[in-house]
C-alpha cells in the first residue's frame, strides 16, 4: 500500500482530519491533500517524520510496518 492511501487511512482512524494533522504538524493541508490524492509512494523524509510524530506511528508504518506505538 502506497504513502497516501496509508495515510489517509490513518487520519481516519485517529478521527481527525487533514487540516487538524497539517497545524500540528507545521506541514501546510496542501501538501498533505497532495500526499492522498496522489496516492504518493515517494514524500520528503522530513514530511514524513512530521507526519508521523503527530499521528504517534514510526516511520516505518508509512513502508508497510504495524502502527507500533498503539497497534489496532
């Protein structure tokens, strides 16, 4: 599974949204949206450490790997 759809599936299951994510984690909406809609398999390294210490996952959940910090 790409970087975009697993992290549109992680938005909703932590029950947020992207405006929410992208103010806490200093990433603007946009690149997020473009992250999704883009369905990207490629993002910026610092994006997504950002992106994955706001939603509490480590970086390798964004590869493949488990949630790791609070599994499902």
């Amino acid at each position: 599974m790409s970087i975009g759809k697993r992290l549109e599936e992680l938005i909703n299951y932590r029950n947020t949204n992207v405006n929410r994510v992208a103010r806490e984690a200093g990433i603007s909406p946009q690149t997020i949206y473009g992250i999704i809609k883009r369905d990207n398999t490629k993002v910026d390294i610092n994006i997504l450490m950002a992106l994955a210490k706001e939603l509490n996952v480590t970086l390798d959940f964004f590869s493949g790997g488990p949630l790791n910090v609070d599994e499902v």
